[in-house]
C-alpha cells in the first residue's frame, strides 16, 4: 500500500494504529519536539505536581470502544481512576472539581459559592 502520512495527536496515533493493523505503511509525523499533539505531562501548575495538560478527554478512553480494541493492557496498560478527574482552575485560586459521585461534586462546588447546592444538582 501507498505510505499514509499522518500528524499525531493521540487522536491521530490512535489512527495510524488502526491503518496499520488494516494492512497499511504508516509514517507519523510530528511537527514539534514531542509527539501526541497538545497532550503532555507538566509541572506548571506547581513544580511538586505533575499533570497532563489538555486531556480532560483522557477519561473516556478507558471506555472507548476504539481503544478497548487496541487490547493496550497486553502492553501493560492500567488504567486508574482520579478522585477527581476532570477540574477547571479558579481566578481566586482552588479548583472547580468533578468527581464520580454527583453528591461530592455539588459539596465541592457549595465551598466555592455557597448556596449552589440548594439548586437540585444531586
């Protein structure tokens, strides 16, 4: 087959990977000094604290049909939860947090602007 070029993001190695398993030649390419596109572990938050920029998506994968057939725990994929895995920063400082139990996020969203509870999110 013709080689594919291709410009990774995660979402772009994801694709490659299927291509090749289709029977395609696969060059991927990176236009910047690291691969998997916006998506990269930092420190920027705090130096103490490693953190992955841009991947408040990275959650879904673990039930992404597409994903699950690239049997990743054969290469030693785990996967683990986050207490709370998706946040947004606050002007004032803190963090706005979703958590797994709908309860917890409105009492974690009640300490930063108290009243919001009384609006029925649980």
């Amino acid at each position: 087959m013709t080689p594919l070029l291709l410009v990774p993001g995660r979402t772009g190695l994801v694709g490659a990977n299927l291509l090749v398993e289709a029977g395609w030649d696969v060059v991927p390419l990176e236009a910047t000094d690291e691969i998997a596109g916006a998506v990269r572990s930092a420190t920027d938050v705090d130096a103490s604290f490693v953190h992955d920029t841009f991947s408040s998506f990275c959650p879904l994968a673990a039930v992404s049909p597409t994903i699950k057939n690239l049997n990743l725990g054969e290469y030693g994929l785990e996967w683990c939860n986050a207490p709370a895995p998706v946040g947004n920063p606050l002007r004032s400082g803190g963090w706005a947090l979703v958590h797994p139990d709908p309860a917890d996020t409105a009492a974690s969203l009640d300490v930063q602007a108290a009243g919001d509870d009384r609006l029925g999110w649980t």
